[in-house]
C-alpha cells in the first residue's frame, strides 16, 4: 500500500535531487538559474510608493490621519504634563515621583499581594533614585495613551470579525501578516504619514500592538461555553445584552490577556521606536550603546527589564485574579480599604513631596549612579575572559559564519528553491511546496536575494545553536518538576523583556560584529525552545511513562521512545516562535552592523523609503510566514497522528 | 383533560449545510441518504399538559437536548410546528420571543451555565435584571430564591466558590427567579456525584411540590426518570419510541428497545396498584388499598393477605377497582406477565 506519504516523499527526493543538480552543476548553469534575471526583478517598491503617493495626495487620507494623530498629540501632551511636567495643559505636572511610586506599590499589593508590591513600587523607585524619572515617564506617557488606544481597537475589531465571519476570513491573513512583519516596516509608512517624535512613536506602537489583541477577543468570545449563552437568551438578554453582560464578561480572561500582551507589545515598540525620534529610555539606550558606554547603557537596560517585569506581572495578576467574595454586610469603609489608604498615601506624599524636594523629583546630580563600578567590573571580567570570547569569535567567523555564509551566498536560487520545495512537498504535498515556492519566489523577484540570503543564513545557524543549547536544557529541566517550574519562569520572565535589551551583552562580550549578532539571536531564540521542550515534556499523559516503565523500558528508552514523540508537537511550536523571534532579532541587531535586510532597512526609513521598507519587510515576513506554514502543518500531523 | 401548553406537530431538526431542502427530498423518498446531515429529531409529536412534568429520557445522541431547546427556540426548527399556549413560536419576533423568554420560561442546564464574574446574587437576578427591574426588587425576589434553594449566606460568594451541587442549586434559583409558567431542565443532575445528584432529586422533588409548573425534564438516567415523572418520553435517534406513564412503559414497553431498558428495572418499587385494578366483578371484600403505593410499599400485604382480588381506592377513598395479588405478587417477584 502506498500511502500519500510515501508518493510525497517520493516525489520530494526528486525535487531534493533537483536541488543538488542545480547546486553541483553550478559551473554549467546559465547566469539565469544563478541569481534571478533582470526580466524576473519587478519594481514592487516603485509600485508601492505609487499607492503610498495616491492615498497620502488624492485621497485625502492624509488629512484623515493628522486628525487622528492630532487627538493623540493632544492626549500625549497631557500625560507628559502629568508625569514629566512637560508644559502643556492641564499644566499641573509634574506629579512627584513618591506618589506614583506608592500608587504602583498599591496596585501591586491590591492586586497579587506584598512581593508584587514590593516589585512595583522598587521599580519606580530606582527609577527615580537613578535619576532616570525623565526618560522612563516619556516612555511611559506613550504605553499610557497607546495602549488604551490598542485594547479598545482591538476590542472592536474582535467583535465585529466575531459577528461576521467574512470580515474574519479577511482579517485572517492581514493578521498573520502583521504579526511576522519586523517592527521598522511599522515605522516607514507613520514616518511618511506623520513624521517623526512622539506623536508618530505612539501612532507606531498603537498599530503595532492591536493584532494580539484583536486574536485574544476573538478567542475569548468563540470559548464562552455555549450553556452560558444559552442561560443568557432564556434569561431574555437581547443581543446587546447578551453581548455586554454575558459574552464579553465570561471572555474576560482572554480580554484582560489580549490587554497584557497589548502593553508588553506596547514597551518593546517604544523602546525600537527611539529610531524615529521617540524620546526615552530607548534613544537614551540608542545613544549609549552606539557610544559603547556599557556601565550607563546596563543601568537604562535594567530600567527597562524592572519595567517590562512590572508591567507584565501586573496585568497578568489582574488577568489571572479570580474573583473572591468579600465580607457581605461589610462598611463602605471595610469595602475599600486599599481606596482610603491609596488616596491618603497620596495626600500624604504630595505633602512630603512639598517639604522635601527630593521626593518630588530628583536631580540630575543627586541621582545614584552605578555606571562607574560596572564599568570596572566589566572591564576586569572582560580582560579575565577575553581571551575566551577573542577565540570564540575567531574561532565562529572563520570556522562556521563565513563559510557558511559563503555557501548560502554560493547556490544558485534555482537549487534553493527546488529545495524548500522539496521540504514542503515532504511535509504537505503539492500544496506546501507551491505555497513555499510562492513566497520565496516574490523574494526572488523582489530583487533582493543576496541580502535575503545573509539573513537566512543569521536565523538558520542562530536556530541552530538555541535548539543546541535549548533542547539540552529543556529536557534536564523537565525531569523534575520544582526545576522545570522554575526554569518555566526564567523564560517567562525572560521573554517579556523588550528585545532591544539583549543586544546590551552581547556587545559588551563580542563587540559590534556578526558573532554578536548571532549571539544575542541565540539567546532570545533559545527561550522559546526551552519552554515549550519543557511544556511539551511534562505535558506527556503519566499513564503513558508508567506503561514504558512497567514494560521495562530505562530512563533514556522512556524519553526517546515515548517523551519525545508524543511531546514532538508542542516542541515544534517552539521551534516555531524560535524562527519568528530570531527573524524579528537579526532584523533589530542590523544596527550594529549585519549585510542583511535589515541593514536596508534601516537605510529606508532614514530616506523614508516606503515601497522598499515595506518590501523588505514583506520579504522577512513571507520567510516567517512559510516557516509558519511549514512547522505548524508538520505539528497538525503529527498531533492528528498521534490522536491529541 | 386540562389544557395543552406545549404542543409538537411533526417536528424535525436536521444540522447539515441545506436541512430544509433535505427535509424537503426526505419527505419524498425516506431511502434518501443523509450523508452530511444530522438527523437530531425527527417527526416528533407530544403534547405537555399544564402541571404536567415530563420526562424525556434517552441516551447520548438520542435527540433529547435538541428537542429541549427546538421547545425554547434556542434553536430554529427545520420542519413541524412548536405551539406554546397556542401560539406557533417559530412566527414570533426576536423582541416578542425575548418578551415570552422573560415572562414564562425558566431552563436548568447540564453544567449550569452561570456566570463565572457574577457573585450568587447576581447570578439569580440576572435574569430579572435583563427584564429591567430595579435593583432593590430584584435582589430581595433573589434572596428569595436563594432562601428556597438553601443558599442562604452565599449571596456574596462567586461561583467558582462552590460545589457542583451547591452550583446547580444556583442554576435553579436563577430560572425560577422570573415565576416561569413552563421550566425546562436540561439533564440537570447529570454532573453531579450520585450521592448529590439523590440529594438534588429529593430536593427537586420538594420545590416541584411548592410550585405548580409545567416540567420539561431531560434525562439519561432512566431510574431518575421513573422516580421523578408524571409521564415519560423514550427518545432514540431523534424519534419518540413511547411516551406514557411509568407503570404503564415497564408494563407495557412499546418496543424491543423499551424493553431492554426496562428489563433491569425493579418494576416492584415503579408499578402502583392502581395501575393493576381491573373492573370489580362483585362487591370488594376487605380493607382497600391506596391506588398510589407501589407493589414494593405493598409487599408484606400481598404475602399475608388471603383474599384472591385486592379493592383499591383513589385519593378520595372511592374504590376504583380490584387488583388480583396473584398479578401483584408476579410483578413483585420479577415474573413475565
């Protein structure tokens, strides 16, 4: 019996063994099949500028959105009078950093307890005792108008792609898109738009950040249990009703998770927006890092991490919190214990503020400062194990980057697209090898090949070398399981960091090169991995292991045999978001000093290019999107298979 | 006879992409293959007495839960007619069926359906609150409730806070908040543990007593059924089989399917005594008994009575008929009749 299969993987060694031909017989091909021929190049940015041109002249649109960006304008002025005293209407600011300090501290508390308390309000703390008050609260002010912004968006656009199924199927792939184009392809088009600043760093962040949100809803709103829909039609809601009070409230974990991953999106998009003249954390970074002052750029990095942590922990408290009754015949004083005390901590604060100037802001020359000893520090570590990382990074470009760059650049684009034919024909038929012949084929015309293939060549070897290092760690990790809760929120934690943050390490070790690069990649591709190794691992139904174990099956025969097929799924899922991280990473870490697409890419948005940022961007995305394709149809399989 | 409130007229649901049409072909040809399409109730005629509880039993798949809800319109019929006090519901509008939802009918769902971010209290009033009462009514009618259900004191609690039992019994409160004329309870035992679910029925049994309703009652298990019903309804594949009394199904099963469920029945503890009388042919000798007890209830009396035709009476004390105990006592041991 043949199965489909086996045709398929017969007909996918044929087009493997095309690609080797195509590759082997290189020195006999014609020019043609080597690099893509001029007549196959097509002018997609020249088109795309075209469009760009008519909605922003004849179509008015312009004016459409320097309306809208005027209102958040106005709503960033007001936010940046209230935390940094920027004078703008209601010119009230600032107000004094004890009191927002304690504000955190009691949110934290009213949410989670002391330890989320103490983690709020120590963050904005040191915020403020390291005289980064200005730059974090201009950060802020945009997260605090952007994000309502974004939730309430979101919110709308899940419930209508709810109601109608059409506008889903529309907005389907729109999403998809939008979620594997790197952040500069955001930037170029608001630039052309808006300009650059603040205005256009909240508008950025405010795009950027709705997809998640819109997907949380629409998944929150399909998982009300149909009973409880029921319940509300026999109580006689009307649909409105039912919509209001029985849809959106029982969705309202999903919703307030959609709105956490709206604030985390949020940080990492004002922090990159520095590149367009967002002031704040990220263009005090920005300018640090280029200026390789380490001890300075680790306080602003630790800044950041405090931030995002806080940030992330407090929403997903407010997401997860279950809710609990009260006393029933309790005061209205009893009731709202944590109000009084909020409001009186406040008052009392201000007061303070007032009498000792300290507490209302601290100067620049009074501010704390650790930069001098991580300086030293680092300087002595650096000499202790330079001449580790001096051979490492020998050692990595000579030996594995440039020739493995060379190689990728070396074969013909004909053999590596009959290649990934090849894999997708192997992995899904006809209809996965057409669809990655379709996106790598646009990259192909897209006339940016090269480029295209330096940044394959960063994600691949740095995928790589996370699945080295993460799958490792991930099964050590799940064989225990306090470990594998613990090693579970390292990554957590680790993730919600903005991904700027990364880079801070990897050059203080490597310095500005490709190893750096591929470093900073590695680590950020390697959470992923771990985590859904782990996952995947503990996640194993125990009958099974028992089973393997009373048929006498050893440690090492359980996890080959029966852990890792059955937790092979899950795993793939993070090999998946290990791909999109690592994209979205190399494009980032262009700044210091990659060949790739990301290095044009920034070039566009400092000429403000907007057909070739988007096409650069489309061309990462569409490598995104196909790995997508690619992974999550092989795990469907494997999960159909395996009946989970 | 007392007045009809629900009334069936062939009613059919099919789930599939074209069902009237398929209705359409079936009703032409009954060989027509029903590949892609679902047949969850079909042709199904019943009529609901008001004060009447009916028990519609049948296995998973059987079409019992489609039928509830063909009843409330929670979902559209593809053939026949549902008719509630003589009002065909499927020409109602959205506005008057929500009117009719608010004003008569009150439903208990299997995994009861409440809101997870509303406490106890608000659960129970929702129902009122969507009818726009103000909140002081309606939080003393669902103190009210809740006093009837034995929940008083968890007002404030949510309900993840609770049992499964102690869930249901909000479930309850909530349909019967708005004084519903017809309840409908979907296998509302059904998820509970059997020492709860026992506890639930003598409860169930109780407030049934209190409350004269029409009683829509949706069950899988078949002794629930006959502890509960006034008459029953066997459903398998969509189709009614038999809807009758009690006594009269493990009597009398329609069919062979029937009877294999009620093949393992203790008919003894189902079977009253009045089901058993026959015309007297002469006067009644003796002390009657009551047409009500069960065969079980009688079984000492059967053993040690001589008399060859037992008298039974109504509630009233009239007799109605004679028993022969040679019949009773075949029933009590379990003997084919």
């Amino acid at each position: 019996m043949t199965s489909p299969a086996a045709r398929g993987i017969g007909m996918a060694g044929l087009l493997f063994a095309l690609a080797l031909c195509l590759a082997l017989g290189k020195l006999i091909l014609p020019e043609g099949l080597i690099r893509p021929p001029e007549w196959l190049v097509q002018p997609f940015a020249d088109w795309i500028n075209a469009a760009f041109y008519f909605l922003q002249n004849d179509l008015g649109l312009m004016s459409l959105t320097r309306a809208f960006s005027d209102v958040v304008e106005w709503l960033l002025d007001v936010t940046a009078n209230l935390l940094y005293g920027k004078s703008r209407w209601p010119n009230i600011g600032p107000i004094p950093w004890i009191v927002i300090a304690v504000t955190a501290f009691m949110a934290g508390y009213a949410l989670k307890g002391w330890r989320l308390a103490a983690l709020s309000g120590g963050t904005f703390v040191w915020i403020a005792l390291m005289g980064q008050w200005k730059w974090a609260m201009e950060t802020l002010s945009v997260i605090v108008v952007a994000a309502p912004f974004s939730v309430f968006l979101g919110l709308l656009m899940g419930v209508l792609a709810w109601r109608s199924p059409r506008f889903e199927r529309v907005l389907n792939p729109i999403l998809n898109i939008a979620q594997s184009l790197p952040h500069f392809a955001y930037m170029i088009p608001v630039v052309v738009f808006i300009g650059v600043g603040p205005k256009a760093g909240a508008i950025v962040t405010i795009i950027f950040s709705v997809p998640p949100m819109i997907r949380m809803t629409l998944l929150g709103l399909k998982k009300v249990p149909e009973e409880v829909i029921e319940a509300g039609k026999m109580a006689g809601s009307t649909r409105w009703q039912l919509l209001t009070r029985v849809r959106i409230p029982t969705a309202r974990s999903e919703i307030l998770i959609g709105v956490n991953q709206v604030i985390m999106q949020c940080l990492a998009m004002v922090v990159l927006a520095s590149f367009i003249g967002m002031p704040g954390l990220g263009q005090k970074l920005l300018q640090l890092l280029q200026s390789l002052k380490i001890g300075l750029s680790v306080e602003i990095g630790v800044t950041i991490v405090l931030l995002a942590v806080t940030l992330d922990r407090l929403s997903k408290a407010w997401a997860l919190r279950l809710p609990e009754h009260g006393a029933p015949s309790a005061q209205w004083l009893q009731r709202n214990r944590l109000l009084v005390i909020w409001i009186s901590l406040c008052a009392a604060g201000f007061v303070l503020a007032q009498l000792v100037p300290y507490l209302h802001e601290v100067e620049r020359r009074q501010a704390l400062s650790v930069a001098g000893p991580i300086d030293a520090a680092m300087d002595q570590v650096i000499r202790l194990i330079a001449p580790v990382t001096a051979w490492l990074r020998w050692f990595l470009i000579t030996w594995v980057l440039i020739p493995m760059r060379d190689a990728y650049l070396w074969l013909p684009f004909t053999a590596v697209l009959a290649l990934l034919a090849a894999v997708g024909w192997a992995v899904g038929g006809m209809r996965s090898a057409l669809i990655c012949l379709a996106y790598f084929g646009l990259i192909a015309m897209s006339g940016w090949w090269d480029r295209a293939m330096i940044t394959v060549y960063m994600v691949s070897i740095s995928v790589l070398i996370a699945a080295l290092i993460g799958l490792p760690v991930g099964i050590w990790a799940a064989c225990n399981p306090t470990r594998a809760a613990r090693i579970l929120l390292i990554c957590d934690t680790a993730q919600t960091f903005p991904s700027f943050i990364y880079l801070i390490p990897v050059i203080m070790l490597f310095g500005v090169n490709d190893v750096a690069v591929v470093a900073a990649v590695v680590v950020f591709a390697a959470v992923p991995i771990v985590r859904y190794t782990i996952e995947g691992l503990c996640n194993v139904p125990p009958e099974l292991v028992e089973a393997a174990e009373m048929s006498g099956a050893n440690r090492r025969q359980t996890l080959w045999h029966v852990q890792l097929p059955m937790a092979l799924p899950t795993m793939l899922v993070g090999a998946n978001q290990s791909v999109m991280f690592s994209l979205f990473m190399v494009i980032i870490a262009a700044f210091i000093g990659t060949q790739d697409l990301g290095q044009e890419m920034q070039r566009a948005l400092s000429s403000t290019d907007v057909g070739k940022g988007l096409v650069l961007g489309f061309a990462v995305a569409f490598m995104g999107l196909m790995t997508d394709h690619l992974i999550s149809r092989w795990s469907d399989d494997r999960k159909r298979a395996l009946g989970v | 006879m007392s007045e009809t409130v629900i009334s069936c007229l062939g009613v059919s649901k099919i789930f599939g992409p074209d069902p009237v049409a398929h209705l359409a072909r079936l009703k032409a040809d009954p060989q027509t293959s029903s590949v892609g399409y679902v047949q969850a109730v079909r042709d199904v005629d019943l009529d609901i007495q008001r004060g009447e509880m009916l028990v519609v039993m049948g296995l998973s798949g059987s079409g019992k839960s489609t039928l509830v809800r063909c009843l409330s319109r929670l979902i559209d019929i593809t053939g026949g007619t549902v008719t509630i006090e003589g009002q065909d519901i499927a020409t109602l509008s959205e506005s008057a069926l929500i009117d009719l939802r608010r004003r008569k009918m009150g439903m208990v769902f299997q995994s009861f359906g409440l809101l997870p971010h509303r406490t106890v209290l608000d659960n129970v009033a929702f129902p009122l609150e969507m009818r726009g009462q103000d909140r002081s009514t309606r939080y003393a009618r669902a103190r009210e409730m809740l006093e009837l259900v034995g929940l008083k004191g968890r007002e404030a609690y949510f309900p993840r806070e609770l049992s499964g039992g102690q869930q249901q019994r909000v479930g309850i409160a909530r349909s019967l908040a708005i004084e519903p004329d017809i309840w409908f309870l979907d296998e509302p035992f059904s998820a509970l543990d059997p020492l709860i679910r026992r506890e639930m029925q003598d409860e169930f049994l109780r407030l049934k007593g209190l409350l004269n309703k029409t009683i829509i009652f949706i069950t899988h298990d078949f002794d629930e059924a006959l502890r509960l019903a006034d008459r029953i309804a066997i459903m398998k594949d969509g189709r009614i089989e038999q809807c009758d009394t009690p006594d009269q199904i493990v009597l009398h099963p329609a069919t062979e399917y029937i009877a294999k469920f009620t093949a393992e029945i203790d008919r003894a503890r189902v079977v009253r005594a009045g089901s058993l009388a026959r015309q007297l042919s002469g006067a009644a000798e003796g002390e009657a008994v009551a047409a009500t007890r069960t065969i079980r209830d009688l079984a000492r009396l059967l053993v040690a009575d001589r008399r060859e035709v037992i008298p039974i009476a109504d509630t009233e004390g009239k007799i109605i008929g004679g028993m022969n105990r040679q019949e009773a006592l075949d029933v009590l041991l379990g003997e084919a009749t």
